[in-house]
C-alpha cells in the first residue's frame, strides 16, 4: 500500500541551527511534493512546491530536496528561530489526480 | 481575501445526533477538499470536489458521512448519526487550477461526540 512517512518524534533544535527533517515515501512515484507548516489550532499553510525533476527549491532560509531514487525529500531550515517552531508536513499526490494524501507530521522545536 | 471560512469553530454533541459542519471556500477557487486530523491518524482526505462535482469520495469512512458542494462558494459534510470514534479536527481546503495548486486551509472544526 502507499505510505508517506515522517519522522514521529519531535525535533529539537537550539536557535541558529538548520533544522532537517525527513519525509519518505514508498509505492508511490510522486510527480511533486509539498510541504505545509501548522500551528496548534491552525490549518495547514503552504510552504514550498519541488517537482520531480527539480532536485532543489529554496525561498527564502527554507531549502527542499527531493530524491526520486531514494524516494526521499529533505526539508531544512537554515539559522532557525523560536518562531519556526510548528508541525511541518509533506504531502504528495497518490496518481495524476487532484487528491494530496499526507504525512504524519513532524514537531518541530527550537529552543532559544 | 478571507480565506477558506469553517464554521462551526467547535461542536460538542452527544452520540446519535446529527453534525453538519460548513464551508466557504476561497472565491474563485475550483477544487475543495474535506480532511479529518487526528493524533492516530493523521491528516487523511475523506473526499474532494473539482467543480462542486465530487471527484474522489473513497476516503470517507462509511455511510453516515455524507458530503455536498451545491454551489462553488458553500459546502457541507453531515454525520448522522454521529458516534465518539468520530470525534476529530475536520478541515476544509480549497485550491485554484492545476493538480498541483497548493491548498489553502480553513482553521478546521473541532468535533467531539460524547
């Protein structure tokens, strides 16, 4: 079956540091991938888009790789700051359809 | 620009009643999306619209959920009857264009069925 997955356990990182957090996936041959940050009590909100022939997408202190052989994206973010502290999700479409399926998030903390 | 709209913000009803929960999509955008969270499980599409028409319902978890986009600025999703396992944050998200169009998500609602 299909799975999307990211790492469960929270991150916690001290202030200035680059965060790196993973997202795997199997079964699937994604033509992007997505990633959304959320806040407690918030919607998901969209960060960055990185297509499969794109191995990198940056905006900003927030950088996005994706190995389509590994099955693997790689999101970092650079000189990070208390106020980055949220879940962070990838997502990614099951097919040529309008349907995102997502993983199950990783919290992420940065301690000042 | 609002953003996608949800409403109630909280719900808490009793096992056995029916629950509908709104929303607005942003205007102008033509696909909406129904997501349900929970700690378990995670954020998982119980169905989609392209159009007001649905598109893809499979992930809806059996009979008494039922969902409906009359028109491009309302939708609904109704459970009746409801029951504790139910209970969950659903959110509504809207998108404008191609397939990969990011989503735009409402604050979501809080359902808790006692």
């Amino acid at each position: 079956s299909q799975k999307i997955e990211q790492n469960s356990e929270a991150l916690n990182i001290q202030e200035g540091k680059t965060a790196t957090l993973t997202c795997n996936y199997t079964n699937y041959s994604p033509a992007y991938l997505q990633w959304y940050r959320q806040d407690p009590g918030r919607g998901p909100v969209f960060l960055l888009l990185i297509r499969e022939n794109e191995k990198e997408k940056r905006k900003e202190r927030l950088k996005v790789t994706f190995d389509t052989t590994l099955k693997q994206s790689l999101f970092h973010i650079t000189a990070s700051q208390p106020a980055d502290s949220a879940t962070y999700l990838c997502a990614l479409p099951p097919g040529n359809t309008g349907k995102l399926i997502f993983g199950q998030g990783t919290t992420l903390q940065v301690k000042p | 620009d609002a953003g996608v709209i949800q409403s109630p913000r909280h719900e808490v009803t009793e096992m056995g009643q029916e629950v509908t929960l709104r929303c607005k999509p942003i205007s102008g955008h033509n696909s909406l999306f129904w997501y349900r969270q929970t700690m378990m499980r995670g954020l998982e599409l119980l169905i989609y619209f392209n159009n007001n028409v649905p598109i893809d319902d499979s992930g809806m978890p059996e009979d008494r959920f039922s969902a409906k986009m009359p028109n491009a600025s309302f939708s609904t999703l109704k459970i009746q009857p409801s029951e504790p396992r139910d209970s969950a944050v659903y959110f509504c998200a809207s998108s404008f264009g191609r397939n990969d169009s990011p989503l735009h998500f409402g604050n979501g609602t809080r359902l808790t069925v006692t």
